[in-house]
C-alpha cells in the first residue's frame, strides 16, 4: 500500500495504518511545537509509515510524547510495544481496565484469537510486544494532557468497550472517536461526497445505553469534526451522530428480533441475514455507488462480529 500523508492543515495528520485493506484503519499524528503525539496505530506494519510521517514534517523518534489508544482492540492497539521501542521518550496512554492487558497482552491475544480465530489473528497483528509498566499513563476522566502548547482532554467512553476513551483536541477542537462514532468506509461516500457511517458492536462489552451517554457527551462539546480510526475526519459531527445512534438502535430491535425467531436455535446466522438487509438498505438510502454484493463484502467481517457483539449483550 502507498504511503499517503494526510494534512488536514490543524496540526493533526492521518496515514493508512496497512492493516488489510486500504482506508480500513487510519492513525492519527498530532504535531505542535515540534511535540507528537499518534492515536491508534493499527498493528506492528504501520510502524514504518509512522517514522515516514514523523519524517515528512520534520521530526524525529525523540519529538514523540504520547502513543495513545483509544481501547486495547487489537486493529487500534496491535502496534503499541513496537511504537514504544521506536520512540524512546514516548509515554503509553490508554484506559486503566486496558493498561494491564498491554503490559502482559497474553490474555488479550488469547481473547483476539476466540474472536477472530488462531491463524487470522496471528495473521493480522503477528506477535505483540508489552508496553514497559513504567511507561504507562492510566487515564482519569477528563484527564488533560499537554501536547507541545496544546490540550488534549480525556474522556471515558463505554458503550463499544469499557475501557474506550476519546481525545479532545482543544487547539482543533477534534475528537478522536476510536470506535464510539462508528464506522466509515469510504467506499459507500455518497456520489457528492457524504460519509455513511455505521456503528460497530463487537464482542464482547457492547452497552447501547452506554453508547449512546458517550456518543452525546461528545457532541456536548461542540466539535468541529470527529476523527475516527475507520476512517478518519467527519463532519459536521451533530447529524452524523444522529444518523449513527438511530442505526444503532435498529441494530438492537434486530437483535432481539433475531432471538425471538431462533427459538432454542442459533440465532447468529439470522442476525447476520437481519443486519446484512439492513446494512445495503440504509446504504442505498444514502446514495451509495456500490452494488449490493460489494456492500455485503466490503463489510461482511463487521457484520459477523457485529452480530456476535449484539447478541452477548441481548442474551446477558
């Protein structure tokens, strides 16, 4: 994949993490008074396109203050130890249910590997590298954090995961979503450019009543757009977190939908059929190009794990 450098002329940059496809997950750079800070990181191959961005304004290893995760799901955190062993003066910010699981990610493997399946997941991320304890910062709510001569606010987030927490950027006035905001590939943009956006379930600590509290705390503070890991900047915010919080919901009306009609069945395989419908219907409602069998394969791994995520919550 060609390395793309994007400005979005703030102070914060965005490059293609390489994590399977193109424009499926972005890192995020944050550069201010020769100081940087990178959200998310895909896993260990994004850590060439790092150096290359830090590169291209140039900086070296030594300007990076922060590497900080928006929660431990590996296609967010999977390159954390690498990042840690490449920028010598960085310190390790992510959520305190998270922080030991990236000291000794052991268990977090093993619980990635349940997911996604031992030889994917080894595939995907290859072998995880702990973060150094004394390198790490546990985050507090509305923690703040000091970025060359900008904040960066901290906030916890529960609804995709409890230990998820998003980024203010004061400076830009940007919040850095991880998965809270949902998802969006770019491939189903409408023809005049609107993102579509989706929201992302997954296994196993998905709350809808947390999720919405943590979507509308973001829009309390009035960003001017939102960065999202898949795929970076939205806006405006407001009509989006709309659109995604109403999809949400039907999400859960499926769900218990798909409960009722499989009896003592399994119910997996027709919550993937429910979601599926659902997915190309609100698609095509927004003026997507794609034809309705490239939307099923474009997101068909979501929908699978969406679909799992759902139903751990609804049978809780």
């Amino acid at each position: 994949m060609d390395f793309q450098l994007i400005d979005y002329h703030n102070g914060i940059y965005a490059f293609d993490a390489g994590y399977v496809r193109h424009q499926l997950a972005a890192v995020h750079m944050i550069a201010d008074n020769g100081r940087v800070a990178f959200i998310d990181n895909g896993s260990n191959a994004s850590l060439p396109r790092a150096q290359r961005a830090l590169a291209a304004v140039g900086l070296t290893a030594a300007a990076v203050d922060y590497v900080i995760v928006t929660h431990i799901h590996l296609d967010h955190a999977g390159g954390s130890g690498a990042y840690m062993q490449a920028f010598p003066n960085a310190k390790f910010v992510v959520h305190p249910r998270g922080a030991r699981h990236m000291i000794d990610p052991t268990k977090l493997m093993a619980a990635t590997a349940e997911v996604y399946g031992k030889d994917n997941a080894l595939r995907l991320y290859g072998k995880l590298i702990p973060v150094p304890a004394e390198r790490v910062i546990e985050t507090s709510d509305a923690q703040v954090l000091l970025l060359g001569k900008r904040e960066l606010a901290l906030y916890d987030c529960p609804g995709h995961a409890k230990h998820h927490i998003f980024i203010h950027d004061r400076t830009a006035n940007g919040i850095f979503t991880g998965d809270t905001f949902g998802i969006a590939y770019r491939e189903c943009d409408s023809p005049d450019g609107r993102p579509f956006i989706f929201p992302c379930p997954t296994p196993s600590q998905f709350d809808p009543v947390d999720w919405r509290d943590s979507v509308e705390r973001m829009i309390a503070l009035n960003p001017e757009a939102v960065y999202l890991t898949h795929f970076s900047r939205l806006a405006p915010p407001r009509p989006l977190a709309a659109a995604m919080l109403h999809r949400l919901d039907e999400c859960v009306r499926l769900a218990k939908a798909a409960l009722k009609e499989a009896g003592n069945g399994d119910a997996q395989p027709i919550l993937m059929n429910k979601l599926g419908a659902f997915l190309v219907s609100e698609a095509r409602a927004h003026g997507s190009a794609l034809a309705d069998e490239e939307i099923r394969k474009l997101w068909a791994m979501d929908i699978d794990l969406d679909a799992q995520g759902l139903l751990i919550w609804a049978q809780g």
